[in-house]
C-alpha cells in the first residue's frame, strides 16, 4: 500500500509506482491506433458500403441508410451500450472499494487481538519465577506464531502469482499456505515438521495456543475465567483470520467481469468512429482520454477487489508482522524486564544467534585468560 500526501496532488500526476497506467499501457496505445484508423477513414471518406466492397463482398443490393462523412457507426446506437456499461462499472467498483475495507477491517482486528491476548496475559499470569517468565514468553512466541501462519495462509506467493491468464494451472489452488516455513524464524523444526504438509495451520496453532493456557491453569498461574477471556480474543482472531481467507477464495461472480471487459473493449475501441467527423486531428487524445477513464476505473476495482496480492496498492501484510513482535514484547516487557533473554525458546534462528553470542562471549573469556562462568552447551532447538 503507498503512502502518499493528498495535499500534493501535482506531485501525484507524475507518480509511476501505483499507478494504473502500467496494467493498462497496451490497451491504451491500442486505443490511440484506432483513433488514428477512424481518423483516416473520416479524412478518405470510406463509407459502410465502400468498406463493405473493400472487404470482398457483393453491396450493390444492400440498401443502408444514408450516414454522415465518416460516421460508420452511429452515434445514438452506440452510445445506448453506455447504459450496461455504466451499472456494471459501478457495481464492480462499488463491490471492490467495499471488499477492499472490509479486508483492512479484518486485518486490524487480527493485529488488535494479539495485542489483547498479549496483554491480558501479561496481566493475568501469575508468578515472577524463572518458569513462569518462560511460560509467558513462550506464549508471546505462539502468538507471534499465530499471526505469522495466518499472514502465510491469505498472502499468495509467487509460485501462484505466475500466471494471470486465468489457465487455471498455476493458480488453480488460489490463496493458501506455503508449504516451506523456514523463513519464520519463531518456528521450530518439529513444529515445522507438523505444519508444513498442514493447509489450515492457523486452528492447528491456536489449539497449541489453548494447551499452553490449560498448562497454565493446570499449575494454578491462570484462573479457567482468566483463560476463558484470552480464548475469547483468540476466537476474535481466528473470525477475522476467516474473513481474510473468505475475501481471498471468493472473488468477483465471473460472468459479471466478463461481461463488462467484453462491453468496455467493444466501446472503447468502437467509439472513434461515431466521434472522428466532430474531433478530427484530435480524435485519438479523445480516444486515449475514453480508453484511459474507462478501461483505467476498470483495471483499479481489478486491483484492489483482492486486498491481500502483492500489488502496491494491496495491503502491507508483511510490516505488521514486525508491529505485532514488537507490540507484544513491548507489553510483556512491563511485567517481564529481562524477557530477551528466554530468546532461546523460540525458533532455531533465534535461538542459534543465541548460541553463537554465548560461543563468541565464551572464546573472548578464554582469549582474556576469564575462565568463563558456565560452558557453552549445544541443544536441540526444541529443548524446552
């Protein structure tokens, strides 16, 4: 999504990124050579019948009505294909701007209950031993784990990006989740193991999730009252994780779309010769202008009726990966000041950076003749 100042709106004209010329650039110098056709056909004076005759076919029988000098289509006629046009244009855009919010919607409540879940456990776990300080960072890391499982779920990626003419090979499992998680960096290889062959990945978390509050209450750090709070803001989560998905898998009714792109090119490339005798040398800037507003409201509700594509006016998933680690370490900091360093309980990037900070404080210890306080020991990721 790009940030801009509506403010600077000459600035703005002259912007490429975002811009929906790039998706329209060939239809509109398509555009510009039919004007440039309608143009020479007013200025040579070719009739229907002429074009008729050029064409190879017998017109002297045909009987047509009398049509002004170039006007090979008339112009009432034509313009009666506005009116479909027009309610289906609107109706897409209409129906693009609303799933476009609605997905923001969605997304910040997802971002909102993390947040929530963070917090009410931050306030409601307690104890201040050792254990009880892991407990709380290990649930920080399934919910950073939460969000990042369902941003994998809804974001296409590349693989299904590759084709867009709708063949139906490379994108005919649409939106889902990848099936590598090695760059999630909170996840475990035995957790990955799991994962990985799983599609919904998100309830498969969230039922992790729960097991570590039950543990919780189990050992008399949470009330069953608490725990029912937090799984309330998981349900939260998970309904608005639904949503995205429902967004994601349920695109625009495809008659509807094509429907309206086969009106709009007839249209557009079609009205040239119903204005070319009253425009004249200035018929294909008309011709660009039509095809530009049209064809450009057209390729905008396009873009943004799916808000979670990699396009750069869809929505930003990946920053909000960042805002919810840092959200939830900020707040568990308030209860738990030194919880960096139960860093080693998440992920195996995390917790290998870990191990080589303690290897290299280690060696200088050595190298400066410090016998060092306690031995460096290699575990497994998964060690708990």
């Amino acid at each position: 999504m790009i940030a801009y100042d509506s403010r600077c709106w000459f600035s703005l004209l002259f912007r490429w990124r975002g811009s929906v010329v790039p998706r329209i650039w060939f239809e509109l110098v398509l555009s510009v050579g039919f004007g440039f056709l309608a143009y020479y056909a007013d200025n040579a004076g070719v009739e229907l019948v002429r074009l008729v005759d050029f064409l190879g076919y017998d017109a002297s029988d045909i009987t047509l009505p009398v049509l002004d000098k170039g006007e090979v289509l008339d112009e009432e006629i034509h313009s009666l294909i506005m009116l479909p046009i027009g309610f289906l244009l609107i109706f897409r855009t209409f129906i693009a701007y609303s799933r476009f919010w609605e997905g923001r919607t969605y997304l910040g409540d997802m971002v909102l209950s993390t947040q929530e879940m963070m917090r009410l456990i931050s306030a409601y776990s307690e104890g201040d031993e050792e254990e009880a300080q892991v407990e709380r960072a290990e649930l920080r890391r399934l919910i950073n784990m939460l969000y990042a499982v369902a941003r994998e779920h809804i974001e296409p990626t590349k693989r299904r990006m590759c084709c867009s003419t709708g063949c139906g090979m490379c994108c005919s499992t649409g939106h889902g989740a990848s099936n590598s998680l090695e760059h999630l960096s909170m996840i475990t290889p035995s957790e990955s193991e799991v994962l990985e062959p799983i599609t919904n990945r998100v309830s498969i978390v969230a039922q992790w999730f729960a097991f570590r509050l039950s543990e919780s209450v189990r050992v008399g750090r949470m009330s069953r009252n608490d725990v029912r709070v937090v799984d309330s803001r998981v349900h939260d989560f998970v309904r608005a994780w639904a949503g995205c998905a429902r967004l994601v898998s349920t695109p625009v009714p495809y008659p509807y779309v094509q429907m309206l792109n086969l009106l709009l090119l007839f249209y557009v490339y079609s009205a040239p010769f119903t204005f070319a005798h009253r425009f004249g040398g200035f018929t294909p800037a008309a011709s660009l202008l039509l095809a530009f507003t049209l064809l450009g409201l057209n390729a905008t509700a396009a873009e943004i009726e799916n808000p979670f594509g990699r396009d750069a006016n869809d929505l930003p998933l990946g920053p909000f990966v960042q805002v919810v680690e840092e959200d939830s370490e900020m707040v568990l900091r308030q209860r738990d000041p030194d919880t960096e360093k139960f860093e080693k309980f998440w992920g195996k990037r995390a917790f290998n950076q870990r191990l080589l900070r303690e290897e290299t404080r280690a060696e200088l210890r050595q190298g400066s003749g410090v016998a060092p306080r306690g031995g460096v020991r290699k575990v497994g990721v998964d060690e708990r």
